[in-house]
C-alpha cells in the first residue's frame, strides 16, 4: 500500500526531543487516481496534437490561453511564437467577419449554450485560411470563467468547394446555353434537375418542376408514355434514342429524344438524364423535299408521282373496306390560245387559278394534282351522297362562273372533264381509272357536257355580242376617268374596258365614266377598277416608254348602256 506520514516531534523544556507524535494515512487509492488522470491528461494532449484540430483552454481572468495542437504553424509563426493574449487573437480575424465572430460568442454567453461558426484569419505572411471554431462557454456561480474550444482549418475544404462551386456554374451554364432540353431523373422518375430551355418549354419555373414526375406536368395519356419509356430505359440499361412529340406551352414539337440511365457506384440503376433536341427545322425540311418529290411548283397540288403514290392506297383501302371512290379528269381548254395571244406568264396564271379553283371546289380528304401541262386529276375519296357526280359539276360550274366574273382577266378559264367511279368489289388501278376518265373527258369536249367557251384571238370578229368577248379598239377608242384627261381604251366587252395609263390607277376605286369612240357621242356609265399592273413591255424605270394596265368593271349596267355598247362594238368588228 501507499502511505503518507505527518510526524511531529516532542521535545522537553531543555530541548531533549522525548518522542514523536504521528498520522499515517492510506493514499493507495489517491495515488492511483492520480496516476490514471495523468496518464488520462498526457493521452488527451497526445491525441489532441495529432488531432487536425487545434483545441484551446482560455482564462477569462487571466486573459491567456493554452493551445493543444499546432498553432503556431497553422498561423506560419515559428514554435512559440504566437501570442496568447486575446488582443493578438481578435487581430487576426479577418475584419469582414470580426462583427460575426464577436456576435456569436455575446449570444453564446447570453444563452448559456454552445457555439458553431465559420469565419477567415490571417497568416503572419497576410494570406489567410477559413477555420471552423467550435465554442463552449464555461461558468461558475453564473460567472464567466474560461472559454474552451475547438478550432478546425477548413481552407482545403473551402477551396474545393469554391473550385468544383466554379465547375459546377460553368456546368450549369453550358447546360443553359444549350438549346437542347436537359432533364435528370432519379430512379422513382422524379425530377432532380432541369434546364432553362425545358423550363421555357413547358411554361414553369425550375421549383415548379423538381421534385415532380411526369404525371404532375403533362397529360396523363403523355405522361404514361414516358414512363413506359423510362422503365424500357431502367430494365435493360441501354441509350434510347428515338423521334417523339412533347407538349409544351405552345403545343406539341416533334423531338429526337435521347435517354441514357445512370449508374451509381455499386453498378446499380440511380437514374436517367434525357436530352430534347427541337426537330421541327429537320422536321420541316423533311416535308420540303417529300413535297418536292409529291408536289407540283407551280400549282402547289400534287404532281403525277404524287397523285399516284396516295391514289393507289386510296384504291387498296376501298376494295379492302368496300368504299366507293370517284376519279375526275380535267382538262383547261384554250391553254393554246391563252399562250399564243397573251404569253406563257399569263399560261401560268390561268393554271394558278385553276389549281385555286380546284381547291376550292373539292374538300382537304380528295387528291388533287397536276398530272400534265394542262391536265388535272381529282380523287374523291370519301362519299356522302350518292349523286357525288352531278354535285360536284354542279359546284365546280358555279366556281368557274364566280371567278370568270370576278377575275378581269383578259380570258376565260374553261374545263372539260370526265369522272368515273370505282367499283370496291372489283380491284381496278389507277392508271385504268384515269384512261377511262380520259375517255370521257375527251367526249366532253367533243359533245359540250360542260359549256364550253373556246377562246378566241382577241381581234376575233363575230356577230353574236356576248358578254365574256373581249374586243380589240384600235387607238381610236378612249375615256375620261372623274374628268381626267384621255385614257386609252386597249379592248372592250359589255362587262367592263381594258385601259392603258402612264400612271397606275388605284385598284378598288368607284369612277364615273365617258367613253369616246372617234367623234361619236360619249356613252357614260360608272365603273370599278378591279385590277392594275406594269405591262410585260414596259419596265419600272421612270422614263417615258412605260405603262399600265388596268381593269374596269361596269357596275349598274341598264339597258341603254348594254345597247349603246353593243353599237360600240359592232362598230369594232364590222
């Protein structure tokens, strides 16, 4: 055992020591605490040193400090050479977070309770590092004794975070920049991240979006689409890239959608990141050249290659489920003359608005092309009514008669047609259905089943004065326009006059109007200009070898004046 002795000797009066008084107590077990708190404080000390953090005891009172841990070269001092007075250490606290750091410690003290902040110091060469301090207010009697701390250097760690915070922005904005749509799923199909281009397309802001699945941001029937899709992606662990429509804010877009999924560290499914690539450019060129290929550039309908590629489908469908269809065959009459006597731009006029016509006359469901130079097909190709036939004369008559009236063109457009209707309970191609509507369309023309109205060279001469017939003048024929001064009239008829001006005459403009033929009495009427252009011969140069056409369309035609017209132009093909 361990003993501690306290003797005390006895002496007589003369100084003759007579004995010894003494107390023996068992110090064993104190010494044994003693030792077990050394070793205890020698372990600490050790552990501390070799900690990364620095942990420092300091005296209130006293105003010193004790550091467990290399402070000194934390700081670029040599051994012992920092300070550990408080003043040395508020200096080193980088003035941006002085206010911070003395504000944490006043509400540590005020509450009783711990503290955990960050802030900067500076090194004795000027660099500063980024520590981490936690702080632990110790009191007695309500009293503040001491502060005990530990204070970790977290610079590399800043430093990291500012490098792969920097990676990341530049990440993020390369991800913005890019047209393409950027999506990252988790494995539940939630959204995790998105890019400005997907926001902008969907109409939402990115808080709206994360955190939400498919089902929360499109149609349900969309939605389970993608999600099959995804699960197709998630069970067999490849890229899947295919064309798919998207609903956004502005309707569905045509997208090259790429899916790839994403691994985690153990080989496992943790996700996916789809990208969107816009393909309505792609989309539209694509259109562009098959309409190339199918379309007629004049017209716009399809062309020969076209009519065919859709009608002999067409044709396989109806004897398939019983449909019927009817085919017509047209032909433009007059396309000879219309060329010779007025030049090819007015031949492709004529076929324009024949093709507008056409258009007009037949729904979007029928097949109507441009099979020839003046040949048309049309392709009914639903039935709903069983005089299909005689309606549609009927309709595209009327349509010719409305724009011969309205056009002020210098010609009629006239059409000779056959139609023929195919039986669905016998298989018939197209080429057999255009020669028998060929057939018919030729006997047509033959036997006038349309009326047909051959043009004639505009200096024709005949006796029967119809409306339609346009009559040459001479330079001996001219009006006054609202009083104007003379105005050339090229050619005539009871519907209206062609006129020749230096200037262009405003179309859709009312005139009251004389007309003078040599020196015969002015026949009056009142008129309006339907249509005016700079004439093939002349150019858009100011110079004195140009001109205008224009058209005008009596309007309020009485009696007299029909009869006074009639006189004027017998006088003109006599």
């Amino acid at each position: 055992r361990l003993v501690e002795s306290s003797i005390i000797p006895n002496h007589a009066p003369g100084g003759k020591l007579l004995s010894y008084y003494g107390v023996i107590r068992d110090i064993t077990e104190r010494k044994k605490a003693e030792k077990e708190l050394r070793e205890s404080e020698q372990r600490f000390q050790l552990a501390a040193v070799a900690a990364i953090d620095i942990i420092y005891d300091y005296d209130v009172e006293s105003e010193t400090a004790h550091w467990v841990g290399d402070i000194d070269s934390c700081l670029g001092y040599a051994d012992g050479e920092f300070p550990d007075t408080p003043e040395v250490w508020t200096a080193i606290i980088h003035h941006e977070d002085i206010g911070k750091v003395m504000a944490a410690y006043k509400r540590c003290v005020e509450t009783g309770g711990n503290g955990h902040f960050e802030y900067r110091v500076f090194r004795k060469d000027g660099t500063y590092r980024y520590w981490n301090e936690h702080a632990i207010p110790v009191f007695e009697n309500k009293k503040l004794i001491k502060w005990i701390g530990a204070i970790r250097d977290i610079t590399g760690f800043r430093k990291a975070e500012k490098s792969l915070l920097k990676k990341r922005n530049l990440l993020n904005t390369i991800i913005n920049s890019t047209p393409d749509l950027i999506v990252l799923k988790d494995r539940e199909m939630v959204y995790r991240h998105v890019n400005s281009a997907f926001c902008n397309f969907i109409g939402r802001q990115k808080n709206e979006i994360i955190g939400k699945t498919d089902f929360d941001l499109f149609l349900p029937e969309e939605a389970r689409g993608y999600r099959h899709c995804d699960k197709k992606v998630m069970k067999t662990g490849r890229q899947k890239i295919q064309d798919e429509e998207v609903t956004g804010k502005e309707g569905p877009i045509w997208f090259q959608v790429a899916k790839t999924p994403l691994l985690d560290d153990k080989g496992g499914f943790a996700g996916i990141l789809c990208s969107m690539r816009d393909m309505r450019k792609r989309k539209k060129m694509e259109e562009q050249l098959q309409a190339a290929v199918l379309t007629d550039e004049l017209t716009g309908l399809f062309n020969r290659r076209g009519f065919y590629t859709l009608s002999e489908k067409h044709c396989k469908l109806s004897t398939r489920f019983k449909r019927a269809l009817s085919l017509l065959y047209l032909d433009l009459d007059g396309m000879k003359n219309i060329n010779d006597e007025l030049g090819h731009k007015a031949g492709d006029q004529a076929l324009v608005d024949t093709a507008n016509i056409l258009k007009k006359t037949f729904r979007d469901s029928d097949i109507i092309a441009r099979i020839g130079g003046d040949e048309f097909a049309v392709l009914l190709t639903e039935h709903s009514e069983p005089d299909i036939e005689n309606i549609i004369i009927e309709h595209l008559k009327d349509n010719l008669r409305i724009h011969n009236e309205q056009s002020g063109r210098n010609y009629e457009l006239l059409l000779s047609l056959g139609i023929v209707r195919h039986d669905p309970a016998q298989m018939c191609s197209i080429d057999k259905l255009l020669s028998m509507a060929d057939e018919l369309m030729y006997k047509d023309k033959m036997h006038h089943k349309i009326e047909k109205q051959e043009l004639q060279p505009l200096n024709y001469k005949v006796s029967e004065r119809r409306a339609y017939r346009r009559i040459r003048t001479g330079s001996s024929c001219w009006a006054r326009l609202n009083g104007s001064d003379r105005i050339r009239i090229m050619n005539i008829s009871l519907k209206g006059v062609c006129l020749q001006s230096r200037q262009r005459l405003p179309v859709g403009n009312d005139y009251n109007i004389k007309l003078f033929y040599n020196d015969n009495e002015a026949i009056l009427s009142a008129g309006e200009l339907v249509w005016s252009t700079l004439t093939a011969d002349g150019n858009s140069n100011e110079d004195a070898s140009h001109y205008y056409e224009s058209g005008l369309k009596f309007i309020k035609t009485d009696n007299d004046l029909k009869l006074s017209l009639l006189k004027l132009i017998g006088t003109l093909t006599t």
